[in-house]
C-alpha cells in the first residue's frame, strides 16, 4: 500500500514538473547554448595554444591579469581574479616561474606576501599570444555580423546583471 501511494505521488509531482518545465525551457535553453558556446571556443582555443605556443589557456590568464598590473600583484589576488583555488594556481605561477614570464618575491612591506610580476620577455610572449588570441575568436565568430555581436554583447551583459541580481537577492 506504501508502494502505491509512492507512486500516485510520483505521478502528481510529474504532472506539476511537465507544467513547470514548459514554463522553464527558454531559460534551460539559454544556459545550454551558453555553455556549448563556451565549451566549443574554448576547445579550440586550447588546441590553437597548444598547438600554435605551447602553451595552455590557464597559464595565458595568469599572464594576461598580470599584463593589467604593471608593478605586480599581491599573489594572494590572482587566484580571485581568476576564480580558482591557490592550490589549482600554485603549480601554474611555478611553471610560469620557471620558465621567466613571470617572477615571484617577496613584499618589501610584508615578507610572508608575496608579488608575482611579469617579465619583460613574459610581456613580449603575452603580446604576441594576445594578438593571435584576437585573431583566433575573430575567425571563430566571423560568420556573425558586428551589428550582431554588439546586440548580442548588450544582451549577454543584461543577463549577466540579472543573474547577479538574482544571485545576490537568493544569497540575502
């Protein structure tokens, strides 16, 4: 009897589920074309790194934080900026270390923080691989009119401003 009362349950709550997921599938839709948009330009953006610098995306967005900060960063804020843990980045600021695009040291003001700074010969190699970053996305998206990114831009900041909305109104 248990079983059976499971079940009309079950069968009510897919009732109200089919209502309600009609009233959701622009919004699933939306999310799904956002993240295959984003996984297929990040495929290929990974493949022309590696293939092109040897090189991968998450050591070219340390660089390109970096690029912003002329004299450096407190180390402490690059995993902030690029919304990782310092344990995912640890490994990735060593490599960058080790191969001279970037130098590490400690504060003159605080000696327990330490300032990550770009080189002179990392700034080069961030130039040159920002550029061909540029011209990769362009080639990726060159079928799509300008007047159609711009619109498309002003639409995506509109739905990154309600997200934030709702984020922050669900967090209060």
């Amino acid at each position: 009897m248990d079983l059976m009362a499971g079940k009309e349950i079950a069968l009510i709550d897919k009732e109200n589920m089919a209502e309600d997921d009609t009233d959701n599938r622009a919004q699933v839709r939306v999310w799904l074309r956002l993240l295959a948009c984003t996984s297929l330009i990040g495929a290929e953006l990974r493949r022309q790194f590696r293939e092109e610098f040897d090189f991968t995306m998450p050591r070219f967005d340390v660089l390109a934080q970096l690029d912003r900060e002329p004299v450096g960063l407190v180390l402490g804020e690059l995993p902030k900026r690029l919304m990782v843990t310092a344990g995912n980045l640890t490994p990735i600021v060593d490599r960058l270390v080790e191969d001279g695009f970037i130098t590490r040291s400690p504060s003159p003001l605080d000696r327990r923080v330490q300032i990550v700074c770009m080189t002179s010969a990392g700034r080069k190699a961030f130039r040159r691989m920002a550029k061909k970053h540029g011209l990769w996305l362009a080639s990726l998206l060159a079928e799509v009119p300008k007047g159609r990114l711009d619109g498309l831009v002003k639409e995506l900041d509109d739905l990154k401003n309600a997200v934030k909305r709702a984020t922050e109104q669900a967090r209060a």
